[in-house]
C-alpha cells in the first residue's frame, strides 16, 4: 500500500515493499547465466579436470614409485583429450553468444575458463613433464611452466583492454597455444629442445603475430582437427597398431600449423597492402 504524506506530497511505501524492490535490483537479468555462460563453465571444468587427470594418473604414481605404463598413458591421453573440450567449449561458447544473448559476465567468465584451461592445465603438465622426465630437470621445468602460464595471463588481459580489426587475433589464441605446447611435450623429443620450443609457443601468444579467428570454414576445419586429434589420442592410449606414430604425426603437424598459420595472415596483409599502392598510384595518374 502506497500513502501520500500531505505535508511534504511524497509516497510512503512500507518498508516490506522497499526490501522487496531492492532484492529484485540487486540481481538484474544481465548477471543471470546465460546458454553461453553454461559452456563456458563447461570449459572450466575440463580445465579442472585435465589437471585432476595429469596428477591423479602421472604424477602421484611416479612419486609413490608405482608407475603402471597403460595407467599413466590413459592419465596423460585423458587429460589431453579434455584440453581438447575444453577449446570444443571456448569454440561454441562464442557462437553461441552471438546467436543468443550473452550476460554481461561473459566476457569475464571466459577469461577466467580460459586461464585454468589453457593457462593452468597445460603449464601444469610441462611442470609434471618435467618431474617425471628421464633427465628430471625438474627445476628448469618449472620456469618453462611458468613462462606458458604468465603468456596466457597476459595475452587474456591484453584481449580484454585492446581492441583489434575484425576476423584476427593479435598472436596466438590461447587454446591454440595451449594444444600447440602440449603436442611439443608429446613429441618425446630431447629436454632442451622441447623446452625451447614451449617458451618458443609461449612468446608466439604474447606477440603481434596475427591469427586468423575460427569462423565459417575455418571453424569447421578446427573441429574436425580436434575430434580428429582425440581420436588418436585413444589410439595412442589403448595402444592400437601404428597409434604412436599416428599421434607424433599429429603433434607434429599441430608445431607445424602454429608457426605457419600466421605466414598466410602476414602474405595476406602484404598483398592487401600492395593492391593498396597500386589502386593509389593508379587513381594519381591523369
């Protein structure tokens, strides 16, 4: 009920109503979880999870000196495989929001799944790498960890304050970057040039090296490498004929396409700039 004070002709309203108009501000629709949101959280629990896998089925059995080789190459295959579902996620999250509304927390959750998924699991598992590694250079694993997770950091916090000319990305997408480092520990090559190629990756996310965003075909095409890519990763795991050599050919080809990919964009660029001069001589002349 609503009373008007004669004297001063404002509305009373019971304090009841007021609590009750105030609860209903304090949780606007934009902040509610959107379909969008859902994958994103999504995202994060693979990330999560991919980091349960590596020290639940890597690490804690080399330390308690009860390795099984099937167990630990499943552990590995596994937490991989949800990196990969996690960029699955972080594929169709963004597709989603721009079909659909998107809240307004979004953007921060992405950033924030982002950071476990492609910033903490993969530094994690260059760190276990290390420790479990014949050569256990343990220590300087551990700088190469933190190298990929402060890149991650700072490519995140550069995309959210920087804006950029549609359908590119300023150096390597996170997710890519992520999978890319991850397939330079599974190559099995010797410590010191697996260990260069990570910071190698890990300086290609902080640069201005430009990537195409996944849209359209490209989006397709990257699906189909990912389901792809965890096919042979059973393979791998379940020890199938040929599987090991099927997954160094992936990982390799992953190395490959992160240092190439970003040729195309460049020769692109080149060639626009090109068209460009030419179209501005030509427009000079009489």
């Amino acid at each position: 009920m609503t009373v008007i004070d004669p004297d001063t002709q404002a509305a009373w309203v019971p304090e009841a109503e007021v609590d009750t108009v105030d609860e209903t501000d304090d949780m606007p629709l934009s902040t509610r979880l959107s379909i969008a949101d859902t994958l994103t959280l999504g995202n994060a629990t693979c990330g999560f999870l991919a980091v349960y896998f590596t020290t639940t089925g890597v690490l804690i059995p080399h330390l308690t000196g009860s390795e099984d080789g099937g167990m630990t190459r499943h552990s590995a295959a596994s937490a991989v495989m949800l990196m990969l579902l996690a960029s699955v996620f972080d594929l169709f999250d963004g597709l989603v929001a721009r079909k659909l509304r998107s809240s307004a927390m979004g953007a921060e959750l992405d950033n924030l799944s982002d950071l476990i998924s492609f910033g903490l699991a993969p530094a994690y598992f260059v760190l276990v790498w290390g420790m479990v590694s014949d050569d256990a250079y343990q220590r300087v694993s551990v700088v190469g960890a933190i190298v990929v997770l402060l890149a991650v950091v700072l490519r995140l916090a550069r995309f959210s304050c920087v804006t950029l000319r549609d359908g590119v990305f300023q150096g390597m997408p996170s997710p890519f970057g992520a999978l890319t480092v991850v397939s330079v520990v599974l190559l099995g090559l010797p410590f010191v040039p697996t260990l260069l190629a990570i910071i190698g990756v890990a300086w290609l996310m902080v640069s201005r090296v430009e990537y195409p965003k996944p849209r359209g075909r490209l989006a397709v095409a990257m699906l189909s490498w990912i389901v792809t890519s965890m096919a042979l990763l059973a393979a791998w795991a379940f020890e199938a004929p040929g599987g090991e050599l099927l997954l160094q050919s992936a990982c390799a080809l992953q190395v490959v396409m992160g240092a190439v990919i970003p040729l195309f964009a460049t020769a692109r660029r080149v060639n626009a700039f090109r068209d460009n001069r030419r179209e501005a001589r030509a427009a000079q002349l009489p």
